[in-house]
C-alpha cells in the first residue's frame, strides 16, 4: 500500500506541493497570531505584578511605567536620591526599589538597583553586593559569551565614552522570558561611581546627596497608603506618582483594540486559506477518479480504496501540519528581536491550548473534502462514473 502511495503521490506532486504550501501558509499564520498577542499581553501583566507605584520625573506616565517595569524606554530624567531615602522611612511603604540608569554594554542597558530587587528570581552564582559588580540577563550571556568571573567594560548611554573601570560579573539570571533577559544589572552605587570624577572611597561610598535617580519601584503597606503616596507626591514640583497598573491597563487597552484588528484580519487570512485548501484538495479528489475507477475494476473494496486516499491526505496534511508549527515558533525568533526593544521578551519555546485547536481544524478542514467526494463516487454504480 505504502508502494502505491509513493508512486501515486509522485504522479500528482504538483497539486499535493500546493496543498502542503497551503496547510502550512495558513498554519503559521494562524499560530502567530495566537501565540504572539497572547505572549505580549502576559509580558506586560508578569512585570507589573506586586509594584502599585511608581515614581520618577514629571512626564509621560506610560514612558514611566515602561522605563521602570520594562527597561524600554529612555529615562524621562533624574530625581534626587533624598526622595528614595525619604520613602524608606516611610511607614505607608513595604519595599522601595532605586532606578539609575545612563550606561550600557553593547546593545544591552545596564541599571543600577539594591540587591533585593533580584532576590526572587532564580540564579547562577551571585546576587551582587559591591561597587562594580553585576548580575547578568540570560540572553545577555547567551549572546556575548560573557561568565561568572568575567569582566567588561561599559559605556555611557548608547553610544559613549568606554568607562575606564571594569565591571565584574557574579551571577547570571535564569531564563525569566522578560526583558531582564536582556539587562545587566549592578549595584546602584557603580552607575554613579563610574561616573565620579574621583575614585569612590569607603567613607563616602554611602553618600548619595549627590546622586540621583531614574525611578522608584513602590509596593505600599495597602491600597489607602498608595493613595496617599500617589497623591503626596504627585503635588511634588518636578516629580510624578502614579500606579502602573492603571498605565499598563491602558496600554493593553490599544493593545487589544490593535489585537482585535490583526484578529479579525488573521481570520480573513485563515478561512480564506481554508477555502482555497478545500478546493485544491477537492480538485486533487476529482484526479483521483481513474485510479479509483481502475481500483474498482480490479475489485478492490469501497473501504479499502477509501482508507488508501484518506491515508495519503493524512501523511500530507501531517507533515505538512508539523511543518508549518515548526515555522511558525522559527518565526518567533524573529519577533523576539522586535518585541525586546518595547520591553517585551517572545519564548519560541511557548505554546498555547489554542494551536493545538488551530492545528486540529487544519487537519479536519484537509480531509472533509476527499471524504465528501468519496462519499458521493461510491454511491454510483461503476458502469455510471
């Protein structure tokens, strides 16, 4: 049987060529489209669990949110340290986390941060401690080579002068499939160190009157204290506070009004595509005519000939099917290097309930069709075809 399959499938590879185009055209487009809003909208809601406020330079409160949570976009400006030490001593306020943010290694941004805010995220080797010491993202190692032990140098901004002094690596972050991955972070007091004139000593390592910062992470003792927070020091000249839920949940509002449109634009695509593959794979039915006539003469039964085709389909709707998945995750490599730069981290190795649905109805939609013209052939008598 399997003999047969090979040398029928060889007479018709033209036809079959487009059938497997197809199935694998509108799988991955349906895959995409699936797996990629639904990875951005959880990027989004991952980062913002646990922090209800945040605090940094007065402007776009979304450019805020973004810097603070997803290390996106540009710092709006700095704000003074006392502001940092002025919430620690606040009762309203259960954890504080201190922003500063002006260098980078490569294409990777490097902020400056107080050990506990990397304490519930899973490592090799170190938390850093000290002055010029960091802990990196996992795509950070992945594409720079870069160990536990190993030095570098960094520069100021994007694009600026290399610091003189290297900065040791201690630990390195599991996979998180944010955009941490893509972050170096190091003790706060080095972004600021680097940037003295002078050499940091002992005595004034702990002095911050001086230096400043881009943002300010807040997790409130209850929802009246973030109240009171947002509401004291959105007063402040010069500073704003606000909640990056309320910001974020704008954003997904846009976010899922665009996520509607490439919807509804996906599914035009898709049934479309499923249109065009049931009638190829009909059309590639109806050339089967002669052979199952021949078949049939040769009293092959209705149930055997049947189970022969059906097979055929099978097999290339299958590998066609896998095909089509495996470019579909391949393409998500590609989006990843997009979404990174708006704070956003695509896993290729994700995959959702709703692709294997996708995939099942290409597998249904590939066989209705020799099904239903099987059907209707073998309810003629063989002298009528």
């Amino acid at each position: 049987m399997l003999n047969f399959l090979f040398k029928n499938a060889l007479t018709k590879k033209s036809k079959l060529l487009l059938t497997s185009i197809t199935i694998i055209l509108t799988c991955v487009v349906g895959l995409l489209s699936i797996n990629v809003s639904q990875q951005v909208n959880d990027g989004i809601i991952k980062l913002s669990d646990g922090y209800d406020v945040v605090i940094g330079p007065a402007g776009s409160d979304t450019q805020l949110a973004y810097n603070a949570l997803f290390f996106s976009e540009d710092p709006l400006g700095t704000i003074d340290y006392s502001v940092y030490e002025e919430l620690c001593n606040n009762n309203k306020v259960a954890t504080a986390i201190p922003f500063a943010m002006a260098d980078s290694y490569g294409n990777f941004k490097i902020v400056g941060t107080e050990p506990i805010f990397l304490k519930n995220y899973k490592h090799k080797g170190n938390i850093f401690k000290n002055t010029c010491e960091s802990v990196i993202g996992y795509n950070v190692a992945k594409e720079t080579g870069l160990k536990i032990g190993d030095t570098f140098f960094s520069t100021h901004g994007a694009m600026g002068a290399q610091h003189a002094e290297p900065i040791t690596i201690v630990g390195i972050l599991d996979k998180t499939n944010t955009n941490y991955d893509n972050v170096i972070f190091v003790e706060i007091n080095t972004i600021w160190h680097l940037h003295d004139s002078e050499s940091a000593t002992e005595e004034h390592e702990h002095e911050h009157k001086n230096n400043n910062l881009t943002s300010i992470l807040l997790r409130t003792t209850s929802p009246s204290s973030q109240g009171q927070i947002i509401n004291k020091y959105s007063k402040v000249n010069g500073l704003q506070a606000i909640t990056p839920t309320a910001v974020l949940r704008k954003s997904l509002e846009s976010i899922d009004m665009s996520k509607q449109i490439v919807y509804a634009l996906t599914t035009i695509i898709f049934v479309m595509s499923v249109v065009l593959l049931f009638i190829i794979t009909l059309l590639t039915a109806q050339d089967l005519k002669t052979d199952i006539k021949l078949m049939r003469y040769l009293g092959i039964s209705s149930s055997k000939i049947r189970s022969i085709f059906i097979l055929q389909t099978s097999i290339v709707s299958v590998i066609s099917i896998i095909i089509g998945f495996i470019l579909s995750h391949c393409s998500l490599n590609y989006i990843n290097n997009i979404s990174t730069g708006y704070g956003i981290v695509i896993d290729p190795t994700k995959i959702y309930t709703n692709e294997y649905y996708v995939l099942l109805i290409m597998f249904v939609v590939t066989l209705l069709p020799i099904n239903i013209y099987m059907s209707r052939f073998f309810k003629k008598d063989i002298t009528q075809i």
